[in-house]
DNA sequence: GCCAACGTTGGC
DNA sequence: GCCAACGTTGGC
C-alpha cells in the first residue's frame, strides 16, 4: 500500500463535499498534468491511502483524509465538449486522462497548515514544501506519512 | 492581486 | 529539437 497527496481547492471541491457525497466517493476527475496522470495510471492501487490537501484557499494544508477505491479508468471529462475539462485530442479508443475513486475516511478537527509541515523536520521530501512544486498528485513516503498524521491529530 | 515557477505550444 | 511566448498554479 503506498500514500499520496491529492490537492484540492475547497471552493471547488474539498474534504466536507467528498464526505457529502453518495457514498462519500467521487471520482478525482480533471487531472490534466501527464506526471500527475502517470502516477494514477501507474502506481495508485485500490486500498492506498491519500492525504486531502486544501489549496488556494484561506486554510492551505491537509484536511483530513480519503482512501482509493477505484484504479486508474478513462475520466470522462475529456470526452465531453461541455465539460472543462475537454480534451479534443482524446477519444475513447485512445483516452489520454485517467481518474481514480477516492472514498472518504476523516476529516481532521484543524487543517494541518502548510505553514506547519514547512516546520516539521520530517518533511524534506515531499513536493509542497518544495518550492514551486505544483503538482496535484505526489507520493508521500511512509515516514512522512506518520509525522503528519501524528502532527494533524495532535 | 501579485508574481515566481513551471508546463505547454508552436514557429523555425 | 530549440526556445520564446504564453498560460496556469498556488502561496502569500
């Protein structure tokens, strides 16, 4: 079982939509970024865990956390001409963007601050603390995922 | 809203 | 394949 990082921004969608929906699963549609899309193709299993991180927003940090019940599929948005997510040069003989299911676990009383995990010694490798790192999937290793665990729910 | 740091596009 | 221009992300 590995550990990612999934961005969102709460404005759009964030951890208390997730928790309200049927299920409490959504598909995490919309990944248009090829190193993003390659590790849900590649390496995101059904069982992995993710932190839910809240992006652009007033609270920037990790809200809680969700579960991966789904495995890399075809995300429709690309073939829909009404949805934003568009992508004319897809079809579904040849998809160029995946999605993946994700299903709610918890939500943390505070948001672990960005400000924070750039504190925690820890915290060397992963891509937020990394300047201008913008990825909206990365992995999280193991070690890490502990330490920020412990300080959220501290 | 600013701006730095990327990623993508397209002319050559 | 290079690289300038452009668009986007995302913290502050």
């Amino acid at each position: 079982m590995a550990y990612w990082l999934f961005k969102s921004e709460p404005d759009t969608f964030g951890i208390d939509d997730l928790a309200a929906r049927p299920e409490q699963t959504e598909p995490w549609d919309g990944v248009r970024n090829y190193q993003a899309r390659n590790f849900m193709r590649d390496d995101v299993k059904v069982g992995d865990k993710l932190f839910f991180y809240h992006s652009s927003c007033k609270d920037v940090g990790i809200a809680g956390v969700a579960e991966i019940t789904q495995a890399a599929y075809a995300d429709p948005s690309q073939f829909n001409p009404e949805s934003k997510y568009f992508d004319p040069k897809a079809s579904p003989d040849n998809p160029r963007w995946v999605c993946v299911n994700v299903t709610f676990v918890e939500k943390f009383k505070r948001v672990l601050p960005l400000a924070k995990i750039k504190t925690m010694p820890e915290i060397t490798e992963l891509g937020v603390v990394k300047k201008g790192h913008r990825l909206s999937i990365m992995p999280v290793q193991p070690e890490e995922w502990d330490a920020l665990y412990q300080a959220a729910k501290g």
